[in-house]
C-alpha cells in the first residue's frame, strides 16, 4: 500500500522524522543532498525511537547507545545492534512524499 507521509517542503535536508502510515512506525530521513528514504523507527537492539537520534551521512545513529543503520538496506555498521531494521520504499510525486508498507 502507498502512503502520503510528507511534502519535501516539511523535510529539510539533514532531517529524520517519524511516521506512522497505517499504524508502522517509519523514520523519514531526507540526507543532506536531498535523497528520501524510510527505515523501521525501533532499533533492532532495544525498543528506541531511531527518529530521535542523528544522521551522520546516510546512516542514523541510535540516540541511546550509538548504534548506526545505512537509510538504504537497513543494516547496522556496528554494535550493539546486529539484526537490521526494516527498509520501505519512497517513492516522490512532485512535492508529495509516499512510502511503501505492506503487501
């Protein structure tokens, strides 16, 4: 299912932002060259809003033990965390931000 969760015009570059299309949690990260992408809002080591952590280059840092996830496949690059979060696909129409959740 297709979802309208922002306008670019909300996202300022360098920005994460939770979303809750359809009831899942999704951290919206607009990269500092403009790029869109969606990743699961819950650190796969410990239930935290990734949302509320920092972007250093195309990953989000876990705000409490400093865990990274690439915005791009999910991955972590270090511990704690060991099992990646889910990704979604983002899809942009003109100034209209969509994420892909589901089936």
């Amino acid at each position: 299912m297709r979802c309208r969760v922002a306008s670019l015009g909300e996202l300022e570059p360098g920005s994460l932002r939770r979303v809750e299309p359809e009831g899942t949690a999704i951290c919206l990260v607009r990269l500092n060259d403009g790029g869109v992408f969606a990743i699961g809002d819950e650190c796969s080591h410990e239930d935290i809003e990734l949302s509320d952590g920092d972007l250093d280059g195309d990953e989000v840092m876990c705000p409490a033990h400093g865990s990274c996830f690439d915005v791009r496949t999910g991955k972590p690059s270090g511990l704690p965390a060991t099992a990646p979060v889910p990704t979604y696909p983002v899809h942009i129409d003109g100034d209209e931000v969509f994420v892909e959740i589901g089936d």
